[in-house]
C-alpha cells in the first residue's frame, strides 16, 4: 500500500508542475509575448547630445523639444555615465522612468517608460501566473480525488469473508482481527439464538401470562398467555400505561416499578388472575419488572363458595337457634304460664327439628363434596317408591288442598343408591307442594327413555322466572326468602337433588312458566354400573 500511495504522489507532483509550466509556456507565448513586444513598441527612445540638445526622439520632433541638459537623468549621465530618475507627467498623473547613459561619442541615450504601462505588465503577468496556479491546482485536485478514489476501492471493496489484499498487505493484521472479532460475534449469536429459542418454548408454553418492563414500563416481552388475558394482540415497545388501563393494575406497577414486591387479583373475562409484581435489580439499581399473571378461577370461586356457605350456614342456623334459646329461657324463668307450656316447647321442637334438618342437609352436600357417598347401588321399583314419597306427603298434600297423580308403568324399575332416589322425589314433590297454589294438582310422569329413566314432576304453582332458573340449584339459593322460610325452605333441597343426579350420571331440565306452573325433569341412569 505504502508504494502504491508513494506512485500516486509522486505522478501528481510531476504531472502538476508538468502541467503548470506548459499551461504557464502556452499562456506566455500566446498573451504575453505579443504585449511585451507592443510594450516595448510604447518605450521611447531620446538621444541627447552633451548641451543637452535632443539630437533624435522616436516619438517628437527634435526640434521642438527643449534643451534637456537640466534633467536630472541627463546631468547624472554627464557626470557619472549614467543616470536616472522619475517624473509625473502633469496632465494624466502618470510617472514616467527615464534611464540615461553617456555613449562612448559622449552623446547620451535615454529611456522612458510610463508607470502604468509597467505596472500593467506586472499586474498582468502576476494575473496570468495565478491563473495557471489555479487551473493546474483545480486539475491537480480532480486526479488527486480520482486517485484517492482509486486507492480507496480495493479497501472498501475488501471481501471480509474471502480477503485478497493484493497491494495492501499492511492491511493484513487488521483483516485477522476483524475476522477473529467475526468468529466471536458469530458464536455469542448463536448462544444468544439458542438461549432465546429455550426461552421462547418455556414462555410461550406457559399457562401464566408473563409481561417483562424495562425501568420504564416499557414491554420487552410478552408471552401468549398475556395476549389472551389483556385482550391484546401486540404490546411490545409500549408502555404499560397504553397495554392496560386498570387503576389497581397501574398502581401495583408504579410501586413495582418504584422498588416494591406486590401482589394483586384481577378479575378479566370471567377469569381470576393472582398477579405477582416482581422488581428486577441490578447492583441495587432497578432495572424492571417482571409480572406474571396465574389464573385461580377455579380456586378463587372454590374460595368465594367456601366463604360464602359458611357465612349462609351460620345465618340459617342462627334463626332457629335464637328462637330455642328465647323460647327455653322464658320456660326457666317461669314467664310462661303453665297452659302455654304445650305451645311453647311445640315451637321448640319445630324450630329444632328445622336446626336438625339444615345440619342432615350440609352433612349430605358436604359428603358429596368430598365423595364420602357410599354407593350402595341396588336394584328397586321406581314405581313403588314413587308411591311410598306421596304416602310420606299425605298430610301436607291434604294440608295444602293440593291434589297428586302418579303415571307410569307400575313394575318401572332402576339401579341406584334408593335412599338418594328417595331424597330426590322427597325434595322435588315437598317443592311442589309447598310453591304450588291452594287448591293445586301435581303430576308425576315415569318413564324410560333410552339407558335413563326419567322422572317429571309437574306443578300448577307460582313458577320460576328465567334469571332464577340458572340459579336454583345453587345452595341456600331461594327466588322468595321469606316465602320460602314461612314454608320451612332452607335453601339446600335442589342442591341436594343436583347432587344425587349427578350421582346417578344423569342429568335435570327445569322448565317453567311464571304463575302457570314448574316441570322438573330428572334423567337418572337406569342401571348405573355398581
Ligand atoms: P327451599 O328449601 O327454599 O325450597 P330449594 O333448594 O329446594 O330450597 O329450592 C330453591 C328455590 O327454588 C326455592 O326457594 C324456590 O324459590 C324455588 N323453587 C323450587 N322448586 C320450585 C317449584 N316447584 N315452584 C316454584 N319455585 C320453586
């Protein structure tokens, strides 16, 4: 490279002075030579003789030009040989040089000049010089350009995966460094490459939703799961404050953003999330975040349930209880006549036969919650149970004035837990009597229908509205709370008869009409596998 760059200087130096004298030579000998010559055309030209007598002038007559023996040149000749000197020419401001010399015949020979026409010359040789300067200077820096272009090309145009240095061997050093530099880059990306592939599996895998924030709360990464949950098909390089909008989310984020580990629910779509916000430090220095979102519906709703059973349990019992504890205390106080005793322990008993009945019916949800149900599947008449639950009835059937009939084939007969089955008819026919109007009818259809049997039981009483309906056979749901408590309803019968459907692999439809009547109908495998 170094010879190559030497080549190149050395050609522009000669190639410009080269350059310079021919254009200056041309220049001379075509402008300025013909000049001189018309210059020297203008010079005048006296000769004096030593009176000082103008013997020969080249532009005036001799003989009308004065005696010259008083010019200073002319004296300077006579005494010294030779002599000059400058005048102003009075009319045109101009100078004028003279130069006198004494010729051997002792007759002096003067020059005159003008000043502008010397320093016009000067002005205009000086002009022509800078002009050549210039041109061989502006075509000395076009090939200056075009060379560096030249010597540059091959650097530039280096493959860096197949280097051919060629000239530039000084180049090789740098050449093995980038290309060692390259290996290295190459094998961190590939590390990278794999590392992010591994990442992107687990995350993208992922049930959890996952959102990764720069110090900012700008979204670096965001997983597929957190599309979903925040309803969002892009989030990346916005900030947290656009990706979403909820003032307890954007709250736990400041103070996770702020250095602080928090955690909050969030309910979305139907869904529970447990969001965990969780501060990224580097050497003490916040960096981000990361916030993962895990869905606890189930456990969430499973919780909520809990709470809320036990919250109806102790309500339900409490009523019953206060009315016992007021009632016995006013026997023991000896505030109750004797007459009344009767009454009294009457409403002792009913309120404490209602205490038992709500403690049986949580004892049989809760056996069911935990699957403590003994099968004991056997084999027994539909029909004839049927039969047996509206026997049990009678005395609220007649109480009520509400007429019952039982259709269906007599020798009907199922597989199943019967003290199930039993409970199921119990509840959905004290149902029907209890919201059924005075006088009313019930009508108990059985049938088979494919592997089930089918047991529908119609009343003529106040119905169910459709908002209900869905609600039903949640516990201690009632549509009416203070119908259904003046008519001993604790709420938990259809749970109850849920329960024992599900039990047998089967399943209920409810069909119902406000003020016209309500139809239950269960599906019960006929011969569930025992
Ligand atoms: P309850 O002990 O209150 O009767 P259930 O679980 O048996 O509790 O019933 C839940 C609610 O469903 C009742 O409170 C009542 O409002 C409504 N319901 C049940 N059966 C009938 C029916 N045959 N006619 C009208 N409403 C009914």
């Amino acid at each position: 490279m170094n010879k190559r760059i030497f080549r190149y200087m050395v050609f522009l130096i000669i190639f410009t002075v080269l350059f310079f004298a021919l254009l200056w030579g041309t220049v001379f000998s075509v402008q300025l030579g013909p000049q001189i010559k018309n210059e020297l055309k203008t010079l005048r030209v006296s000769l004096i003789d030593e009176s000082g007598n103008v013997v020969f002038d080249n532009m005036a007559n001799p003989s009308d030009l004065e005696n010259h023996s008083n010019r200073k040149e002319i004296e300077d000749a006579i005494k010294y040989g030779e002599g000059e000197s400058e005048r102003l020419s009075g009319t045109l401001g101009e100078k004028t040089y003279y130069y006198a010399v004494q010729l051997e015949s002792g007759n002096i020979l003067r020059l005159a000049l003008t000043t502008n026409r010397i320093e016009g010359l000067i002005y205009k040789f000086v002009l022509v010089v800078f002009i050549c300067l210039f041109l061989s200077g502006s075509v000395a820096s076009v090939i200056a350009r075009r060379l560096t272009k030249k010597m540059i090309a091959p650097i530039n145009n280096i493959d860096l995966d197949r280097p051919e240095l060629g000239d530039y061997d000084e180049l090789s050093p740098l050449i093995k460094k980038i290309e060692s530099q390259k290996e290295e880059i190459s094998k961190q990306l590939l590390e990278i490459e794999s590392r992010t592939a591994t990442t992107l599996v687990i995350t993208e895998n992922m049930k959890e939703g996952l959102l990764l924030l720069d110090k900012n709360g700008t979204v670096l990464m965001a997983n597929e799961s957190v599309l979903g949950i925040l309803n969002k098909s892009e989030v990346i390089w916005k900030n947290v404050v656009e990706v979403y909008r909820e003032s307890n989310f954007l709250k736990q984020m400041k103070e996770c953003l702020a250095g602080k580990k928090t955690e909050s629910v969030l309910h979305v779509n139907k869904h529970t999330y447990s969001v965990l916000y969780n501060p990224v430090f580097e050497d003490d220095i916040i960096k981000g975040a990361i916030v993962l979102f895990i869905d606890i519906t189930g456990r969430y709703a499973v919780e909520s349930q809990r709470k809320e059973f036990s919250a109806n349990v102790s309500h339900e019992l409490k009523t019953p209880l206060t009315t016992i504890a007021a009632l016995s205390e006013m026997i023991m106080d000896g505030t109750v006549r004797e007459e009344d005793i009767k009454t009294f322990a009457n409403k002792i008993y009913l309120q404490s036969k209602r205490v038992i009945s709500i403690i049986e019916d949580i004892i049989r949800l809760s056996e069911f919650d935990e699957g403590n149900v003994v099968k004991d599947f056997i084999d027994f008449n539909l029909y004839e149970l049927a039969d047996s639950v509206i026997m049990n009835l009678s005395e609220k059937l007649s109480e009520k004035n509400v007429e019952i009939e039982l259709n269906g084939d007599p020798n009907l007969r199922m597989t199943g837990n019967m003290h199930m089955v039993d409970e199921l008819l119990y509840n959905l026919l004290d149902n029907s009597i209890k919201y059924n109007r005075d006088p009313g009818k019930i009508i108990i259809n059985l049938s088979e229908q494919n592997e089930y049997v089918k047991i529908d039981v119609s009343d003529t009483g106040i119905g169910i509205s459709k908002e209900h309906i869905g609600r039903i056979f949640e516990r201690f749901y009632r549509v009416d709370k203070s119908r259904s408590k003046k008519t001993g309803g604790n709420g938990l019968g259809l749970s109850i008869v849920k329960h024992v459907v599900g039990f047998h692999d089967g399943y209920i439809k409810v069909e119902s009409e406000i003020g016209e009547g309500t139809t239950f109908s269960c599906f019960l495998k006929k011969n569930i596998s025992k």
